[in-house]
C-alpha cells in the first residue's frame, strides 16, 4: 500500500546506504580505537584504583556507543530488506502507507504516525529501570 513515487523511495535508499556505510565506519574505527587503548592499559599506563575505574566507565561508554550503532545498522539492514521485499513504506500493524514526511525524517520507521503513537503508549513502561 506504499504510496511512495520511484524517486522519493530511491531518495531514501540512498540516505539509508549513506547512513548504514556512515555507521560502519564509525563501528569499526570505534573497534580500533578500543583495541588500542586496550594495549594501552595492559602495558600499565592506569596506575592506580581511580584511573582504573575511569578507563573501566570509558570502555563501558564505547561498548554501548558501539551496540547502539549495531542495532541502528540492524535497523537500517531491515529498512534495505523491505525495500527488496517491496513492502517498505507500509505500516506493520494497520498496513497502511508510513507516508514520505515520516521516512524522509525517520527512514527505519516501521509503523505509521497513529500506530508508533499507540505502541509508545502501549509499551513506555518498558525497559525501565526500577527500584
């Protein structure tokens, strides 16, 4: 039910290729910079307890800087695969057209404006840390 004309979808394939081998890019010189601050710290450049735990925190923030690109790729990676399916653009739960204001700003959205709504509603309480 897309309602996407040839160019706006070829419009966004590129701007997902772009973002998708700007992602990788990043996730790998990510890798190489921690592999090397990795050597870094085995040859005993964190002296003491306080160093320690801010190299520990700072290899914490680049391993979950690098999971976030990983599921953004993912993303993208299944943005690709609808595009050859022929089904990008459709909503995932009411089928109708996503509409090209909407993928041009959020090219991985898998649900329509009304049905994104709905399901942020339906799931906020999620993947919230409690005491």
């Amino acid at each position: 039910m897309t309602s996407l004309t040839h160019t706006e979808l070829e419009t966004l394939k590129a701007q997902l290729q772009a973002a998708y081998d700007r992602l990788i890019g990043e996730v790998q010189e990510e890798l190489v910079q921690s592999g090397e601050q990795h050597y870094i710290d085995l040859a005993g450049r964190v002296t003491d307890m306080g160093e320690q735990s801010v190299a520990d925190a700072l290899a914490d923030l680049d391993a979950a800087m690098i999971d976030r690109h990983v599921q953004e790729i993912r993303e993208i990676e299944m943005a690709l695969a609808r595009i050859a399916a022929g089904s990008y653009g459709d909503c995932a739960d009411c089928g109708a057209a996503i509409g090209f204001a909407r993928l041009k700003a959020y090219p991985t959205a898998v649900r329509c404006i009304d049905c994104q709504s709905l399901h942020d509603k339906q799931f906020a309480h999620e993947n919230r840390p409690s005491l």
